[in-house]
C-alpha cells in the first residue's frame, strides 16, 4: 500500500507550520517489508493555485492507495 501524506508550509508571517513538523518527522519514517507501507510525504505552498497543481501531480505520479492531507 502506499501513503501519501502532504502538509503546507508557513505562511502570513507564521515561524512554524504544525503540519510542516508534522511531515518533516515522518519522512525519514521507513516501514519494513513486513509493513508493506510505501510512505510518500509533500510540502506544499499555501497558495491555492500552485499547491492544486501540485497535489495533482502528485497523485499523478506516486498513485497512491491513501492520501492523508494536513494544515
């Protein structure tokens, strides 16, 4: 099965993005054979737009069984 898990970055002025720590803590997460999870993690611009383009793109390319979205 493969997971993908995307998060945004920060925006109006915000230090930190909760879903970005989020995303960045799980991406070094590998899941052993017997698992059988292929994690995808993304962060994405807040910015309607470029971020639609890109999530597309995304499940596009990796065609993932689940998407978990955050932020």
């Amino acid at each position: 099965m493969k997971l993908l898990i995307t998060g945004f970055k920060e925006f109006g002025g915000m230090r930190i993005n909760p879903s970005r720590v989020l995303i960045e803590s799980l991406k070094d997460i590998r899941f052993n054979s017997n698992n059988q999870i292929d994690l995808v993690t993304a962060l994405l611009p807040v910015d309607f737009d470029v971020s639609g383009y890109l999530i597309k793109d995304l499940i596009l390319k990796e065609k993932p069984d689940v998407l978990i979205m955050t932020g």
